[in-house]
C-alpha cells in the first residue's frame, strides 16, 4: 500500500459500487471528502492498468479516457456532479 492510500477515504466505504457506469451520489460524497482526491486522481491517469480500474476521485473509467483525451477536465465533472446533487 502506498502511503497515501492510507488516508484514502474509500477504504472505509467499501460497501458502495466503485463500478459503477455513473458515480453513485453517496461515492461523490466520499470523494469530495476525500483528502488525497488530488492525488488519487493523478494515480488513475498515470496509464498503469491495474489503477485505471473503477471509480476513483468521482470518476468513471469513460470520464478519464475524455480527460487523457482533452475532451473535458476534471473541474467539468466535478461541477456537474455538485449541479446533479443539488437538484
Ligand atoms: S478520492 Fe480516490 S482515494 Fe479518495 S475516496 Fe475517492 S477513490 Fe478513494
């Protein structure tokens, strides 16, 4: 394990869908209280495939091939999700 994901806050919600197609508003939730996002984020973008895996930092595999792609940035997903989670 690498330090970080020791104050990853995932590890204490492993009972939600990190699989998801769509991140599960309770996953935002984590995430967005997450102190490593920034990091876990560059982690899931750095091309190794066993971390590309799921959702990490709010966002699913597609939302980070559009991201690696320069299609969106990652602030675009995330305000979308804060819009999506207000209504
Ligand atoms: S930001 Fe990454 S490390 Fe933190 S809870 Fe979400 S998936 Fe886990």
């Amino acid at each position: 394990m690498r330090e970080w994901n020791r104050q990853a806050a995932c590890v204490a919600n492993t009972e939600l869908d990190w699989f998801a197609d769509r991140v599960p508003d309770e996953i935002v939730d984590v995430c967005n209280r997450c102190p490593v996002m920034g990091t876990c984020l560059m982690d899931a973008l750095d091309g190794n495939p066993e971390r590309e895996l799921g959702i990490r930092a709010a966002t699913t595999e597609q939302d980070r091939r559009d991201i690696r792609a320069g299609r969106r940035e990652p602030w675009q997903i995330w305000d979308r999700q804060k819009q999506l989670h207000l209504i």
